[in-house]
C-alpha cells in the first residue's frame, strides 16, 4: 500500500498483470500518447505519457522505444479511421480531407515529427497507405463526374499535404476556419472545366 497524494490513507496498488496487461497498455499509451502531443507538443516528456496511461515508463518503452515508434503507432490509427472514411462508393474527397482536416486541428505535432522523417521505414510505409486512401477517393469522384481529368493522384496527396502543413501552422483557435478555406480553393481546382 502506498500513501495517496491527497493524504486520504493508503491507496491500493495497481495490480501486475503481467503479460495480459500488454494490449490495454498499448492502447492506454497510444491514447494518452495523442492527448499529450496534442496539448504540449512533442517535447512533452515520455513519463508524462506514461502517467496519462497509467501505466510505468517501462511499460512505455517497452511498447515504443522511440517518439518515432510512438507518433508512427499514433498516425497508424489515424490512418485507420480515413480508410473508412473513403469505403464506401459515394465517399470521396470530402470525406478525406475532412478526415485530415479533424486529424491535423488535434494532432499537428504528429504531422511535424512524421514529415521530419520521411526516409524510415516505417513512415515510408505510411506513404504507401496514405497513396492507397488517395487512389480510393480519386476513383470515387472520377466515377461520381466530381474530378476533371485534369486531376490525378499526385494532385491529392499535394493537396492532403499542404492542407495538413497549413493547419498545423496556423493558430489553433483559427485551424478550422482555415482548413475550411483552404478545402473550398482545392475543391474549386478540382471539379470538372468547362470548355
């Protein structure tokens, strides 16, 4: 037993559980991990993610040996939600750049530290699912008469790039209403010419 911060008496101990306890871990880190950079950035130190989780900073290591690990983790997840934001047939590119959009206001800071490392592995990995969610939301406005054949996929993923930079620049009380301005000029230079 131990003494609770407050001086309320002794505080049960978080029981070990050892080796089952590795899946709620990671999930605990990975939540508290997102909650963190978000709110202090990613100077934020690794015991204060270790706490918001409730778990040791041995656990942390453990499951991430690096902020690269812990931000790749992170940005796996995140590409998980625009995967299923874009299956469906009539999803397109509003569905992923609002995606970005959401994912860019609340996690800037994992923007930055992916893009610092843009020759690892891992992040290169990322790149090929991101290409893929891309690919998935050209064929969906190509196939709905929403994209000009003037636009491929290339022109996505600048445009997906340029609107998570410009967002994790800019003030955070003034992110949305960017990001909102920023889309309406993309999807301007989208839709289909007119001769």
């Amino acid at each position: 037993m131990s003494e609770s911060p407050q001086g309320e008496g002794p505080r049960p101990r978080k029981p070990n559980l050892g080796p089952s306890a590795g899946p709620a871990n990671r999930r605990a880190l990975l939540a508290a991990a997102r909650e963190i950079f978000a709110a202090d950035g990613l100077s934020a130190p690794f015991s204060a993610i270790a706490k918001r989780a409730g778990v040791g900073q041995g656990s942390l290591y453990r499951h991430f040996p690096d902020r690269l690990s812990l931000a790749v983790a992170v940005y796996e997840e995140n590409l998980d939600e625009l995967e299923a934001a874009v299956a469906p047939p009539d999803a397109g590119l509003d569905a992923l750049l609002q995606g970005v959009i959401a994912q860019a206001i609340v996690s800037t800071a994992l923007i930055d530290l992916i893009t610092a490392h843009p020759h690892d592995p891992r992040v290169e990995r990322l790149g090929g699912r991101v290409r893929d969610i891309a690919v998935a939301a050209v064929e969906h406005e190509r196939a709905a008469g929403r994209f000009g054949e003037h636009v491929d996929v290339e022109d996505v993923l600048l445009a997906i790039s340029m609107l998570a930079g410009l967002v994790a620049r800019t003030e955070p009380a003034e992110r949305a209403a960017t990001a909102d301005r920023a889309w309406e000029l993309l999807h301007a230079a989208f839709v289909p010419r007119t001769a």
